[in-house]
C-alpha cells in the first residue's frame, strides 16, 4: 500500500513543471516570434512561479507591465502548453521580480573576468560616444510609449535604427510641440552607438547649426576661407546625422548653402540623415525649393497629439516606473483634462506630485482638480439619460434600435450593460425607468448587467478604458 501510494505521489510530481526551467523555454520562443522592444520592454523581466498540475502564476514588475502582457495571452498559453505538455491556465499578478544575475542567469551572472572587463568597457565607449554626439542617454526607445498616433514614426525610426543609411534615408519627422519628435530622433542616434559603437553620430539643432557656422565663417575669414575645416568635418564625415528643429534654418542663406552641401556629401555616400520639424517639407515658406525637395526625397512621417488612451498610458507608465502613489482614477482625470501635448501632460502630473509632497496631502481628484485649476463637474446634475444613449451608440458605432433591442451577441451586450452602468451611475434614474428606456427590461436585468460592468472595470484595463472614453465623450457633445 505505502509502495502504491509512493508512486502515485511521484506520478503527480511529474506532472508538476520545474517553474524557473519552463518560464526560460518560453521566453526564448517569445524572443524569437517577438520584437526586440516587444521582449525587452514586457517579457525580459518577468517571472513564472507557484506551478500546479493546470495552473502557472505569471509575474509582472508593475501593473503596466501585466497590462501589456496580457495582450499576448494566447501566444504565451500556446508556448506554456506545448512545452510543458498540458493545458494550464495562466494566472497574471504583479510581484516583485528580482533581476537576471539574482536569478541565477548563467548570461549575465556567469562571466568570466574577461567578458566583464570588455563589457564594461564597451559601456564606457558607449557612454563616451553618447555625449560627444550631444545626445541625452534617457531618449530611447524604451521609453518612448507608443500608440495609434505615432506607431508609424516608431517603427520607421526602429527600422533606421537597425540598418542607418539602408533605408528610409533621408527620414523627416514632424509634429506639433511636445509631441516626442525629439525623443525618437534621439532614440535613433543612441540606439546606433549602443548597437554600433564603431560610427560616428552626431545630433544638434538648426540654431546650434547656425552658431556652430557663424563662429567657422568668422574664423575662416581671417583664413581666407568659407568655413573651417573642422566644421565641416565635424558634420560632413559623420556616419548619422540629426538635426533637429530644421524650421528654424528659414532666413538664413549661409545656414541653408551649407545645410544643402552637407546633406548632399551625406546623402552621396550612403550616410543615415534624420530630421524634425513642427511642418513637412511642402509646407516650408521662403525656402529654396533645392532644399525642400531633399527635405522629402526619402520618408515623411508625422507624429499626432496623443489620445486619451494614449496619455493614460503615458502617465501610467511614468508613475510605475518611479513607483508614485497616484491612483488609477487621477491619472485618468489628469489625461482627461491635459490634451495638449505630452510635455504639458507631464508637467501636470508632476505639478500634482509636487503639491501634494509639500502640503503632505492625499493625491485625491478634488485635490487633483484644485491643483491644476480645474473643476470636477457634478455629473448627477448635468447628464442626462439621453447624452449617454447618443454616446455609447456613437463610441460603438451601433444604432439606438441595436441597444434597446433583443439581440444577445457580444457586440451589442456589451455597449448595452455600459450603457446600464452609466445611467445607473451617472443619473441616478430608477433602475425600473433603465429598463423601460433600455426597450423594456426588467430592473434585475439592469442591476446585474451595470453591477458585471462595474466589475470589469476593476479587472479588465480595456473595458476602464471604453467607460472612461465613453465620459469623455458624453461631455464633449
């Protein structure tokens, strides 16, 4: 009997994965089925722990981190079942996840003398090649949050990047102010010299362009010459060249005579040139039309104001990062009310922090909305019934008959328990006159569908997201 039941105690261990060894497995198929800042920035620095016969706990650093990595479940349940020959359920949590050499990583904890010496000396030779470039070392990708508004200036920036002077060559960048046009450009450059430490990068302004040539001009004409040598090759012989706020070289011939010469020599030799500007090329005034057209001759991409969506994300990130105790529902009230641009943004959330360190107060909305100067509206006293039916109809693109109708399928159940939930929360109507609005539902059936929203809401980012937008939506009709 103690022989059988030995057995069958090691029949269940087997069964069992080895946490630390799976996890390894599947995060090196994620390396290779993902890009690179895709793994980096949500996969590296996870862990997977608390294994059962059918269940593993993934663990995130941050609730950004889960956010993000829930959005590739089904690729890591795929990874998880084959390589460990089951079917198990993945359970996300945020933990605290101790760093690769802690864990034991053979890659980075193992090195040899040798190994650690060459590495920290190429981290020196980066280091000294970022600051002769003029770059700003914390302007890289990982930093730089994407969405719908700049996901295409992102990946060509990552392409050129990966292969300067291959590709997209040369790269023109505009947007509007504080959008992180500088932040990609630099992005570029620091990307190459960690990657390429061997070519030479370089990245200035059109106005330090424009002293840097005054000051040559002056000392060339004591020399009988046009400009110095070493200012041309400063900008003449490098592998990558950033200029940014090319706007500003409007006006000022000698700037653009030599701006043209220089982006030809580089353009000739196959060298990589990035550019921003708050305009495209075509919309240039008082520029020769030499310059503009070069300006446009490779790819022109843009970078638009981001959306709610988009500035939550950013404020979010920022505040798990430096581990900030500010809710989920002030940085929704921040983005909400702060749509300029990402700077301004920024130096709100930080405005809140600031305050509230001084006067040693609780970030709460109300304190929230004092400190930027901003009202919280009643929205009890000035919603109504209506503005919520037009907005969840307008943001899930259904009509009024598709809502108040019989249909159960997701597309339409959904949007119609938001809309339960809203009215409810948002009204205070009678849950009886949701029901006879919603097209004749009992009170029961709007008690559970807005009770299932307000669950969600607490457990799924996507839908917090569609209430919120749908909000925002109801006031700005």
């Amino acid at each position: 009997m103690k022989q059988v039941e030995k057995t069958t105690t090691q029949t269940k261990q087997k069964n069992i994965p080895n946490a630390a060894s799976l996890w390894r497995a599947v995060l090196a198929e994620m390396n290779l089925c993902l890009t690179e800042y895709v793994y980096k920035t949500w996969f590296q620095s996870t862990k997977a722990e608390n294994p059962t016969e059918s269940s593993l706990e993934i663990v995130c650093p941050s609730k950004l981190a889960l956010d993000n990595l829930q959005k590739y479940r089904s690729l890591i349940q795929e990874s998880v079942n084959k390589i460990a020959q089951g079917n198990y359920e993945l359970l996300f949590k945020v933990g605290k996840v101790e760093s690769n050499a802690a864990r034991g990583d053979t890659k980075s904890a193992m090195n040899p003398p040798l190994f650690t010496s060459l590495q920290k000396s190429a981290n020196k030779t980066t280091k000294l090649n970022t600051r002769e470039s003029g770059l700003t070392p914390h302007f890289n990708f990982e930093s730089f949050v994407t969405g719908s508004n700049n996901q295409l200036a992102y990946s060509v920036a990552w392409a050129v990047a990966q292969s300067p002077g291959k590709q997209y060559n040369p790269l023109f960048i505009y947007s509007g102010v504080g959008l992180g046009k500088t932040h990609i450009m630099q992005a570029i450059g620091n990307k190459i010299i960690q990657d390429k430490p061997n070519l030479k990068v370089v990245y200035t302004t059109s106005e330090q362009f424009t002293n840097e040539l005054v000051e040559a001009i002056q000392s060339g004409t004591r020399n009988n010459k046009y400009t110095s040598n070493k200012f041309r090759k400063k900008f003449r012989e490098a592998d990558v060249l950033l200029i940014d706020d090319i706007q500003f070289i409007v006006g000022r011939e000698s700037t653009q005579e030599e701006i043209f010469h220089t982006f030809n020599a580089l353009h000739l030799a196959g060298k990589q040139i990035v550019l921003t500007s708050d305009r495209p090329p075509q919309d240039f005034v008082d520029l020769e039309e030499r310059i503009t057209s070069r300006f446009g001759s490779g790819i022109t991409v843009d970078i638009q104001k981001p959306d709610l969506e988009m500035r939550t994300a950013i404020l979010r990130k920022r505040r798990d990062e430096n581990q900030d105790s500010i809710s989920n529902e002030v940085i929704g009230f921040i983005a909400e009310k702060v749509d300029t641009n990402i700077r301004e943004l920024e130096g709100a959330y930080l405005q809140v922090l600031l305050e509230a360190r001084a006067k040693q107060e609780n970030i709460t909305v109300d304190f929230t909305a004092e400190t930027l100067g901003q009202r919280v509206p009643d929205k009890r006293t000035i919603v109504n019934p209506n503005a919520i039916m037009n907005a969840v109809c307008k943001y899930f693109s259904i009509s009024k008959t598709d809502i108040k109708g019989r249909r159960r399928t997701k597309e339409i159940v959904v949007p119609r328990q938001i809309a339960m939930y809203l009215l409810k929360d948002m009204t205070g109507t009678p849950l009886i006159a949701i029901g006879e609005l919603l097209g004749g539902r009992d009170h029961t059936t709007v008690m559970h569908g807005a009770d299932k929203i307000g669950q969600k809401i607490r457990e799924e980012p996507r839908v917090e997201q569609d209430v919120r937008n749908i909000k925002q939506l109801i006031f700005s009709m």
